[in-house]
C-alpha cells in the first residue's frame, strides 16, 4: 500500500534516511502531526510559543526573517527548546533563485539557516540546480556541525490563484525522486504518490513526507487570497503533517487551541491508517 496508508512507525522503521525516521518517532512518541508555524515578530514571542506549544508539536515552522530582533539569542532559544520538547525546526524560507545565490541564503548570511533548521524549503521555479546547489550546502565537508537536514518542495501553494499547479507540481515531484537523499518530502495540499511524467513514475517503497499548510479550525481563509480546510480534511488527502499558523498562536488560548489541532489530526492520522 502507499505510505500514506502506513502508521508512522512502520515508515520509520522502514525509511532510509534519518532525518525523517526522526520526523516519524517523535510524531509516534508525542502523538501529534501538528506543526505550528509561529508566525510572530519577536524574539521573545517565538519562544514563548515554542516553549508552551512545544510538547503538543512535531515541528515548529518558522519565518525568521519577520523577527524583528533575531540574533544569535533567537537561535540559541529556539534549539534549546527543540532539544527540550523533542521538536524539528522548519524553516519557510522558500529559497527561490540561482543555485550561487541559494547557497549564500541557506548556508551564513544574516540568518546563518544551516546551523540551525532540519528542515528547509525551495521552489523549483528556477529549474533543478537549486535542488543540486541546497543538497552541496547540507552535505558539504566544511558543514559537520549542525543538524541533520532535508528539503521539501513546493509543490503546490494554498492561495488563491495559485500558479503552483500541473506541469510545476509534476516537476516538483521529478526532482524529488531525482534527488531523494535529500528531498523529504512536498509541501502540497494532498498526496503526490499518484504523479507519473514522462521523466519519472514512483519506485517500490517511495515515500516522501507531505507538509500542509492552511489548515484552521474555525476560518475557510483570509482577506489576501489564503484558503483553509480542516485537520480531518488535509489528513484525509494525505497530509502526514498539518501547518497551522494563526488557528492556533493567534486563539485566545493557544495551548489550548493547539491541543485540539493535536487531537484532530491525530484522529484523523488514525482513522487514516484503519482503513
Ligand atoms: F507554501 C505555503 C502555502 O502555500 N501556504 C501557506 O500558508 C506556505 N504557507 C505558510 O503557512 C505561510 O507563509 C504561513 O507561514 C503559514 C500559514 O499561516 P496561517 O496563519 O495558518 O494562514
């Protein structure tokens, strides 16, 4: 059966790279799918949130670019509390460029992104070698310190008039399977396995991670084109983890907001693989 339809712990035990068998035993251990993405703008709030969320959550995403004082302080903060709540670290920096450029975003800069996120995201708009030139930086020899790392594409998007859609997502998927040491897996809104092209079909046992993101509780989306589904609706079309961003910081109790996101999604997971 597709991996979609397995528990998490059967993928671990079966998935060759160690990052995502990681991924997979802290969703089993924690019982939870949730990602958050802390979308706040101080230091202080993002780990406030980290901390009080951090042990209903898999993974924490971030936008550290919208913090108006990041620094040194941010990093360190935000490792501390992955190490203590046993979270990955998401960055959703979208690299979108050259490979000569990407590199210089993901590895020092001002956000210094190698040293401290598991996971990463890029577009394939500028074709393959941005895939090529992220998977150099993460594996290079003068890089042994740090976490371990792995990248999602950006298969599709959940905004209105999305242009992330047919021959792109088809795309995204081919690079992904090219280069699947170091492709985890999609952000899309629904299971990618079914996509065949005339470069790639999936291989015995593919298993690539899907990331989603709009999913709210109570709201169908935004005034800037943002559309949401439900837990239940994003697991059933075969996220493995959901993103929930303003649903859950933005409640009046985000604890308790990000409990009922946790028991969701992980119901949904559940039914998911009984069937
Ligand atoms: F790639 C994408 C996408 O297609 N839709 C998104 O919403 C990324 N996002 C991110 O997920 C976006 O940048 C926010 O960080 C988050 C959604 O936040 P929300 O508050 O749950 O709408």
């Amino acid at each position: 059966s597709s991996a979609s339809g397995q528990t998490y712990s059967a993928r671990a035990s079966k998935h060759s790279n160690a990052l995502v068998k990681r991924l997979f035993d802290i969703a089993e251990l924690k019982k939870t799918n949730v990602t958050v993405s802390a979308d706040v703008t101080s230091t202080m709030e993002l780990l406030e949130l980290a901390d009080c969320l951090g042990p209903h959550i898999a993974v924490i995403k971030t936008h550290v670019d919208i913090v108006s004082d990041f620094s040194n302080d941010t990093v360190v903060g935000l490792k501390r509390l992955a190490e203590k709540h046993n979270f990955l670290i998401f960055e959703d920096r979208k690299f979108i460029d050259i490979g000569n450029t990407v590199q210089k975003q993901y590895h020092g800069g001002a956000l210094r992104i190698s040293e401290w996120a598991h996971i990463i995201n890029c577009s394939i708009l500028p074709g393959g070698g941005i895939v090529e030139a992220l998977a150099q930086v993460a594996s290079s020899n003068d890089f042994h310190h740090g976490p371990e790392r792995g990248l999602l594409i950006l298969a599709e998007m959940t905004s209105k008039g999305s242009l992330a859609t047919g021959a792109y997502t088809t795309a995204s998927v081919d690079y992904a399977r090219e280069y699947k040491d170091f492709v985890i897996g999609f952000i899309s809104t629904r299971a990618l396995t079914e996509v065949q092209s005339d470069v790639t079909s999936a291989t015995e046992g593919e298993d690539f991670v899907v990331f989603t993101t709009g999913v709210n509780l109570s709201s169908k989306g935004d005034k800037l084109g943002q559309q949401y589904q439900t837990p239940k609706s994003a697991i059933e079309r075969g996220a493995d983890f959901i993103i929930a961003g303003r649903g859950i910081y933005a409640a009046s109790d985000p604890v308790e907001a990000v409990k009922r996101y946790q028991k969701e999604g992980w119901d949904a997971y559940l039914g998911r693989v009984a069937r």
